[in-house]
C-alpha cells in the first residue's frame, strides 16, 4: 500500500501526547467530538460525513466517501 507505518505510528503518538497535555481550546479531536455531540443533542442533526483525501489510506477503508441517499435526504431543506 505504500504507508510508513513508523511515520503513522510516531504521528498518532505525537498526538496522544498533544490530546493529554493541551487545552481544551488546542484539542481538535475533543472539540470535533463536542460539537458532534452538541449537533445531535441539541440541533437534532446525528449525521456527519468525514472524509480523508488520501489515496495511500483507501486500502483501509479511509478514502473519500460521500453521503448516503438517507443521509442526503436530511441534509438542509429536506423535508421529514
């Protein structure tokens, strides 16, 4: 597949340490995660779509996705 997996595994380690020393304000997974939860709890809006643009992560299922039918059908102006 073309990953180096000592690269991956020294990024996702810099980020455990980054995600248990930092702020709040400097956490970007614990502030996705807060709004995605806020998003469901208060705004009735549970579905989200990430998508990671790398060719070398779509052997892991990680490549660019898109919305569902059901998903597009509750996106804004759709109707219930």
């Amino acid at each position: 597949m073309g990953l180096d997996i000592r690269a991956l595994l020294l990024g996702a380690a810099a980020m455990s340490k980054r995600f248990m020393e930092e702020p709040f304000e400097r956490k970007p997974r614990l502030q996705y995660a807060a709004v995605n939860y806020l998003m469901a709890e208060e705004r009735a809006k549970p579905i989200r779509v990430l998508s990671i643009w790398s060719k070398k992560l779509e052997g892991l299922g990680l490549g660019t996705t898109s919305c569902s039918p059901k998903a597009r059908q509750t996106g804004p102006g759709a109707t219930r």
